[in-house]
C-alpha cells in the first residue's frame, strides 16, 4: 500500500514489438522452409511449432492457448474451434477460416495418438517452448534478406494490428 499510495511502483513500459506488414511475406517463406526442412528430417516436433506458430498469427491466440489446443475442442465440420479458458477466464470459440482449416488439415494428416493439435512428437504432449524454432525462423528470414526478430507474443500484436487496420475491433 505504500508504494501504491507514493506512486512508487516500476513502471514498465509496454511492449509494442510485432512483425510489421513488409515483413509479412518473408515470414511465411521462413515459416515454410523450416517446416519444409524439418519434414525432411522427420522432425514433426518442429514442424507442429511452425504450424502453432502460423496459428498464432491467424487468430492471435497466446502461445500457450495455441499449443494447449485439442482436438476435443476442434469442430473441423462445424467450422469452429473453442478455447475452453483463456486468460480471463471464459470460453471462446472462434471460427476455422481457410488458413486455419489448411493449418489443421495439414495437423490432422499428421495426427499421431496425441490429443494435441500441436504435440511434441517425442511425448506426444503439448509443446513447452518454441524458441529454438523461432530461432530457426529467424535465421531463415535474415538468410532470405529480410531479418525479422520476433517473440510468440509478437504474434498476438501483429494480429491485433491487422485487425485494428482492417476496421476490426
């Protein structure tokens, strides 16, 4: 109560990082040679991040919304998908447009025993930490001459700044 009464709390400043709209298209073709790679290496772990993370960015869902999804709450034929708690709290389900009913095709082609749309393919649970991938993302956009340094919650940003710019609140 004192520091609230002095004013004295740290003031941090919000972030406001995100992948801005040149950008776009050299992150999907980074997102897509790592996923292509990783395919040719069999590393299906990597590439359920590359999917999560192109996920991401079509819905602006946090990382661990994404990565916790299941497919108990996927509605492929219904054209939804539902996030049983968000951060708040409540339920909200939201509707599987194109990119996302190709992202979660792709997933369910590659569906292993996992109740994840995004599993980690050794333990068949959901993913803890995509960094390495990101990364890997990250690498492949500066070799295409383009960097882009990003964080998963970028991704909630650019979505946000997307709809903003499109008149969606």
């Amino acid at each position: 109560s004192v520091l609230s009464t002095t004013r004295q709390w740290h003031n941090v400043e919000r972030k406001n990082t995100r992948i801005r709209n040149h950008q776009f298209s050299t992150w999907l073709d980074a997102i897509d040679l790592v996923r292509n790679t990783a395919e040719e290496e069999y590393n299906l772990t990597r590439v359920a991040i590359c999917d999560a993370l192109e996920f991401a960015l079509f819905t602006g869902l946090r990382r661990s919304e994404v990565l916790q999804l299941t497919w108990g709450r996927v509605e492929l034929e219904g054209g939804y998908f539902w996030i049983s708690q968000t951060k708040n709290g409540q339920e909200l389900e939201l509707p599987i447009t194109e990119s996302l009913k190709k992202i979660l095709l792709r997933r369910q082609a590659l569906k292993n025993d996992s109740e994840y749309v995004f599993p980690n393919a050794n333990t068949q649970n959901c993913i803890n930490d995509p960094k390495k991938t990101i990364w890997e993302v990250e690498a492949q956009a500066e070799a295409l001459g383009n960097p882009i340094n990003f964080r998963s919650h970028d991704l909630r940003r650019t979505f946000a700044s997307v709809a903003e710019s499109a008149s969606v609140g």
